[in-house]
C-alpha cells in the first residue's frame, strides 16, 4: 500500500527531473504502480480511509512524485457530492500527454494550489487554463483525446509540471503571490 510518506517531498531534487517518455507495451511494474496510485487517491478522498491510513487527500499523482522518471499520471476524479452516501469516482491514467488545445480564459483555485509533495501552507494564486484537451495513450498504447474542464484541467496542468520538473508553487510571484488575480476567475 502507498503511503504518504512514500510520496517524494518538494525537498527532493528527483522532482524537478524532466520524465522520459514512456515505451508501450507497459512493463508490469509500471501497471503496478499505475493501480497502486490509483489506490492510493481513491482512499485519499474517502474520509474513513484518509484517516485511517493517515493519507494526504489528492486527486492527481505523477510517477516522479514517486521517484519514477516517466511521464504517466493518474487523476481520480470524484463525481458525488458531499451529501451523497457513496462516492463516485473516474479515472484518468494518462501517458505521454500533450496540451493540444486551450482556452484563453484562465482560472485560479480560490483556496489556492495544493500538492502532495508541497506539505506546507502556500500563498498565493497559480494561473491554470479554464479548458484544456490533451492528446495522450492510454494503458494499451492507443492515442486518446480528454478534454477537462475548471478542476480537472487544473489538476491535468499541474500533473503536467510535474512531468517537466515544475511545481506549482513556481508559477507564483513571491513578491506578488496574487498577481493578475483580478484578470481571472477563482474556482
């Protein structure tokens, strides 16, 4: 079972590696580490689990975050919310992806950026895209197209940094964390 602990911190230079791209088909170490991430989020945003296991809450994981120079992230994407009794979940597995398309209007996570290799507070506002499409692979090596909107584009463009050795808290200006902010829309 992954833990948080297991998670590389913000104080790891392995973190600002730039991935390689990945060779299909997929090693089955790779397959694990792919479920194990999975497992990992899905537990995360379940309170009991989160609790019991002592897990950081997140919703996107990339493999260098795990020491794994290679560009594939998960997101697992809860679609209930918090009054209904069972939770609902998609997931993204995500290998070699491309923005292809954006949209010009952008947007900032209001309570601000998290990161589950950042266990620190951080001020300040990340400007992300509202929409973005990526063009990428899926387990078996077919090319997929996945458009994601307001959350899960934010969450896609950050795993996306990780990918190129870039963490969120290096898109804020640290002597104008909330600079711009009133040229976009907090979410």
């Amino acid at each position: 079972m992954l833990l948080t602990k297991d998670i590389l911190d913000e104080k790891d230079s392995r973190l600002r590696e730039i991935s390689k791209e990945v060779t299909f088909p997929l090693t089955e170490e790779d397959h694990k580490t792919i479920d194990t991430m999975i497992q990992y989020l899905h537990d995360s945003q379940i309170e009991e689990l989160s609790e019991k296991y002592n897990l950081r809450p997140g919703m996107g994981l990339s493999a260098i975050q795990l020491g794994i120079p290679k560009r594939y992230f998960v997101v697992v994407n809860e679609l209930t919310g918090p009054d209904d009794e069972e939770k609902e979940f998609e997931n993204y597995i995500i290998i070699n992806p491309k923005i292809i398309s954006n949209s010009v209007e952008k947007i900032y996570v209001d309570e601000g950026e998290g990161c589950l290799s950042v266990n620190r507070p951080v001020e300040g506002i990340v400007p992300r895209y509202a929409r973005v499409t990526l063009e990428a692979y899926d387990m078996d090596g077919n090319k997929v197209q996945i458009r994601g909107r307001e959350d899960l584009a934010i969450c896609f463009q950050h795993e996306i940094d990780h990918l190129n050795g870039i963490l969120f808290t290096d898109h804020i200006d640290p002597k104008n964390p909330y600079k711009g902010k009133d040229q976009m829309r907090g979410i």
